[in-house]
C-alpha cells in the first residue's frame, strides 16, 4: 500500500471510530487502538508533509498557542430562553403560542437542557472556519483554536453537497465519567482537583493553548440553528437528523409531538431517565418545531417566543457509601441501593439513592467506602450523579451484582434486550411481600388496613404465603388479635376492608395480581375489551396484540400468566373466594366497517361536527382514531384552517378528506348494512 493510500484510509478509519464513539455511542475498538491508529497517522503525515489536510483528524490535537481572544459579531444573535418552574407555566405557553398562530394546537419538542457553555460552530461550504462563544448574546470570543479539538466535532462535514453557510448552536460539555478521569490525573499531579464539568468546561474553552483544551475531552452536542444559507430545513427534528447525517452529534431523544399533552408524557420519562445520562442537566427545553411557526411568533427583546426551559432547582453535596445492598421488587426486579452517610440536600436528609440495575451500578463504578455526588432535582428522586475516584484511599471494597436472588438463592436471569435483572421465582419471599403491598395499594384494590406493617407480621406468623391466603384471613380471627400492636377494632377494620375487596371492578384485580407491563391504563383496557378475567384468559397471544394500545410485549406477558401454573392457580383460588371477575362486554350494533384497520386524523374545524362527533364516526365505522399524522395515517380529514397537520399529510401523501367526502362514505357505508 503506497503511504498517500496509507494515510487516506487510516483517516477514514479514524473518522468512522470518532462517528461511532461521540455521536452513536458505539465504539468498537478501544481507546489504546484509536490512540496507535492516531499516533501512526501523526507520524506518517510529519514524515509527508505533501500529504497534509486542513481537515485531518490530528488537527483535532491541538496547534500552537494564541496570543489573546479576538470578539466577534453574531450573525444572528445567541438569545436567551425563558425559564418555566411549573406546568401550569407550560401550559400558559402553550395557550400563548396557540393563539398567536391561530391554531388549536402546536408540534412542540423536548429535549435535555445541558448544563454546558453555549457555543456557535460556523461551517463555510462544509468546513469549519469559526467557532465563538455566546458572550453577551450580541458577540462572544473566537475560541476556533479550542473548537476544533472538540471530540466528536468534525472540521469538514460528511456530505457531498454541503451547505453555503451553516451556523450549528449547541453546548459544549464534559461528561461526569471524563470529569472523573480528569481528577483522577490532577490528584497524580498533586492538583487541586476540579469543581465540577461545566466550570471545567468554560475554562478550557478559554485556554490559549489548543493543547491543553483538548486534555480536557470536551464534547459538544448540537441543538439550535443560527444563520444559513443554501440550504432550507421545514422542522427543528429534520434540522437535527440532517446535521447528525453530516458527522455533527446532537442533543439525544429529541422527539416531536402533536400537542403539550404529549408532549409532557414524554417530559416525564426524560425526568426518570435522568441517572441513565452521563453528563448534568438542569432542564428540558420546549420548541415549536416547524420554522415557519418560529418565526411568525418571533422574539421579544430578550428571548424567543417559540421556546422556553422548564427548569427545576438542582442540588448537589458529597457524601459516603456506607454500604450497598440488593432488594427484590414485586416483579422480581433486583435493584442496587446505595446507603449514605446522612446528608442534608434541598433541605432534607437523604441517606439513600437507588442505582437502578447492574449497567448503572458499573458505569459509576461505584464501590462501598466511595464519595459520591448526590444531587436532588427539583421533585426527583435523589441519585448518584458521579464518584469522586480521586477521593480514593484504598479502603473501598468494590461489590458485583449477585447471581443469585439474595432472599431465596435462585438463579437470577436478565431481560432479553433489557438492563433489568430479575429474580424468576413467584413464591419468592421478597417478591411476595411486595406483590401483597402493592396488592392492598391504593392503585390495585385498596384495602385499608394492610399496610406494609401488617403484611410482614402476617408474614412471619405464617398466617398467609401468597395472595390468596388473604381470603383466609377471616379464619385466623384469634391469631390476628394476638399479633403485636392489634386489637379487636384494627382487625375488625382489615377484615372488613379485604371483604370490600371481593367487589373492586375487575380492573383493579388485575392491576393488582402483579402481570409484568400490566398497570392501571391496560388493565382498564384488558377489561372494556373482554370484560371478564375468563374471557381474557382464553385470549391467545394474538388476540391480545391486537388490542389497541396493547400490543405484542403486554400480550406475552398476559398470555404467560393465565397459562402459568401459578397464574391459573391464583386465579382460581380467588374465584372460589369470590371475587369479581367482571361482566360479559355488551354486543352493541356495528355498521359495516368502511374504515377497518384504517387509521385517521382529524384536524381544522368541521362545519356539520365536532372533533369527537367525528371520532365517534370513525370508530363506529371500523377505524382508529389518532392525534398525530405519520406515515401509518390512512386519511386525514381537513377541515377548515388546518395548519401544520395538512402540511405533513401532504410532505408524506397521505389522503385528505374534506368533511363532504367524509360524510359521504360514512352515509354510503350505513346504506350497505
């Protein structure tokens, strides 16, 4: 192989394994391999000076030092964005926006809010010529040098037919995993160790040399647009999968959705998942996420209108793992919890943080005797945010995650495709105990009296082993009595409340025998299709997917249970205590199904009906209902002032149906019956 050959190809290699690692989250080569291949490419191009490219990968090293920073103008400027601490204030936005567009409802965005430092990369016939900070927002510093030794940031974008002019907005970060390598090195260094990534972040941004910029691995993920030229992006979603096709590594599980409601469903998961990210976050931003919305409703002085942060109060402080300890859930989930030394955050003591399952417990690396970084974000749960690793003395005991159930000893089995790892035993001691509570929640059948107090007494006294046995309860009336801290009314009470339980609507019951997947929404779901637990029963898999809002994953685990050993036993012992297990479904009249299997959308406003009048047609007719346009819709129908629904139907040629057309399938479809 001739060196120019050589050097072209451990370019491209290098460059795929940059694409893999920063923006795919992939790698498949380890570090010391990318260091050889980038060392030999080092070598091969000081030895061939004539083979030299602006845009090679060992430019991202570091040149030499600048003597100072120049400012420079914004094209267009960095503004700030309006922050929202409450969901009423999101919901005031949404009205806000709506009524200034004129449209009943808007496509908006989440995404995190990285807590990062803004930076603006310019991208002139796809190389990079500039990057800056947002400085006032008006102008900022040059910090081109440091920008290109930004992992993950490429100095020519991978596209064939690259934009004029490109502006890419986004935030510059480390990840807490490189913040704790990085202290880790200034500790060996006999180094005061570093704050915390985003004031790390900022300074190395802000070093004249590239070289010691780029020893801070900072990263960087795109999320906003700034001037263009050449090119025209309709929605913010196809900007950020345009860009990340041309190399550029955006803000992850940004997603759009019909309307706020939506929207804060999704909002929601993204708080839950916050212990699965490894860098820090103190928001989630909501966009309009067409551009022809933006900028009609425009910006006020200061901010946009189309975009606010809904923001909560983060609160951080260091504390000790005094120990690590496995628990078993009602489903047979094994979860790692950390106990703490006792720490006050926000306000309240926190003295332990759940580490969710084995792949976050390895990806902190967590050990018992570690410091940690404990943060409270506004309402969530407290969670390790990082270990301090150059805090370490030699006294940490490093624990793996069991193989076997650590109250019953079974072999433990992990989800096919998932992260949770699962004790499969149902008469497991733990997964029994909190099958019982959950049972007597609230949420599932409500009995009073049965709380988790009662439940281990009944327990440890052998008085029950599983669900059914709290049918018996009323057979043990002298036991009960005896049991610590009861008397005759508390008993009287619990009994009392398990006998109310025999009549729950059936959906509680099955809320409540614990079906992996199965909560409130489906079980309500399970019940108006089938109506009784027989009926459900003797569902094959199938038949169960093809419920709406069921699907295959709910319908296996359904079909396991009613065809367990276990299940099929449970169930019956519960008949023979006579419990409700629900009514036969009414056989209403249908008219012949001209919109079987079809999915449609309603949208504008109809001059004969209402939206839910409209609906009703529909699924009295076969079809299906839905809030979003996609390439799964059959037909929309359009009524007056129809807005960004129309437009996607008609960018993915999905039929439109005026409100005449409509009424006139649905009329000759009664007169076929």
């Amino acid at each position: 192989m001739s060196i120019r050959k050589e050097i072209e190809e451990l370019r491209k290699k290098i460059e795929h394994h940059n694409r893999l690692y920063y923006i795919q989250a992939k790698p498949e080569i380890s570090d010391r391999e990318f260091d050889l291949d980038m060392k030999r490419l080092e070598q091969l191009e000081s030895e061939h000076p004539e083979f030299d490219s602006p845009d090679s990968p060992t430019k991202k090293v570091g040149g030499a030092p600048i003597e100072g920073f120049q400012t420079v103008a914004h094209r267009l400027p960095m503004l700030s964005i309006d922050n929202i601490f409450e969901v009423d204030g999101l919901k005031e936005f949404e009205t806000r926006i709506c009524k200034l567009l004129g449209e009943e409802q808007i496509e908006l965005t989440a995404e995190y809010k990285i807590d990062g430092v803004a930076v603006s990369l310019i991208y002139e016939q796809g190389v990079l010529t500039q990057g800056v900070t947002r400085g006032d927002g008006q102008q900022g510093d040059d910090i081109t040098h440091n920008v290109r030794t930004i992992g993950g940031i490429p100095l020519r974008l991978e596209t064939e037919n690259p934009p004029e002019l490109l502006e890419i907005r986004g935030e510059a970060f480390i990840s807490n995993s490189d913040f704790q390598v990085l202290n880790v090195e200034m500790q060996k260094q006999g180094k005061e160790p570093f704050a915390n990534p985003r004031n790390t972040t900022a300074g190395g941004l802000k070093l004249l040399d590239p070289k010691l910029s780029a020893k801070r691995k900072i990263r960087f993920f795109a999320h906003g647009i700034g001037a263009i030229e050449g090119v025209d992006y309709q929605t913010h979603v196809n900007y950020l999968d345009a860009i990340q096709n041309m190399g550029i590594p955006t803000t992850p599980n940004v997603e759009a959705f019909p309307n706020l409601e939506m929207t804060l469903l999704h909002v929601q998961a993204m708080m839950d998942d916050l212990h699965t990210l490894d860098f820090e976050v103190d928001g989630i931003v909501i966009k309009v996420n067409r551009f022809d919305q933006r900028e009609l409703l425009g910006n006020t002085s200061k901010s946009p209108r189309w975009v606010v942060a809904y923001k909560w109060e983060r609160y951080e402080s260091v504390t000790k793992v005094d120990s690590i300890v496995f628990q078993v859930g009602k489903t047979g989930t094994v979860t790692p919890v950390a106990n703490l030394e006792p720490v006050q955050i926000a306000g309240t003591s926190v003295s332990r943080a759940s580490l969710h399952n084995r792949d976050e417990m390895e990806r902190l690396g967590i050990q018992i005797g570690d410091w940690v970084v404990v943060e409270k974000a506004g309402k969530i749960i407290p969670h390790v945010v990082r270990v301090e690793e150059h805090r370490r003395d030699g006294n940490q005991q490093e624990l793996k995650f069991p193989q076997n159930c650590p109250e019953c000893d079974a072999t433990l089995v992990k989800d096919e495709g998932g992260v949770y790892i699962r004790c499969p035993n149902p008469t497991c001691p733990a997964s029994i105990r909190e099958t019982l509570r959950f049972y007597a929640s609230r949420q599932a059948m409500d009995i009073e009296g049965m709380g988790i107090k009662m439940i281990e007494q009944l327990l440890d006294q052998k008085l029950i082993s599983g669900l059914a046995d709290v049918y018996r309860l009323q057979d043990h009336y002298e036991q009960l009595v005896n049991l610590e801290r009861q008397g005759d009314k508390s008993i009287e009470n619990l009994l009392a409340g398990i006998e109310r339980s025999k009549t729950q609507p059936l959906w509680r019951l099955l809320t409540g025998l614990n079906i992996r997947h199965v909560g409130t929404s489906n079980a309500r779901i399970l019940e108006k299709q089938f109506g009784t637990m027989d009926e459900i029963a003797n569902q094959s898999v199938e038949d169960l997917a093809a419920v709406d809002e069921i699907g295959p994953v709910i319908a296996e685990s359904v079909f396991t249970f009613f065809h367990s050993d276990f299940g099929s036993e449970l169930i019956s012992e519960l008949k023979k205590s006579g419990l409700n297990m629900g009514s036969p479904v009414k056989q209403t009249k249908t008219t012949v199904g001209i919109f079987e299997g079809k999915t449609l959308v309603v949208t504008g406003t109809l001059s004969s009906l209402t939206r839910d009048e409209a609906k009703e047609l529909i699924q009295e007719h076969g079809g299906k209902a839905s809030g979003s346009v996609s390439a799964k819709t059959d037909y929309l129908l359009a009524g007056e002032k129809a807005g960004s629904k129309l437009t996607k139907a008609q960018e993915l040629n999905v039929p439109v149906l005026s409100e005449a057309e409509f009424l006139i399938m649905v009329n000759e479809n009664n007169r076929v019956e």
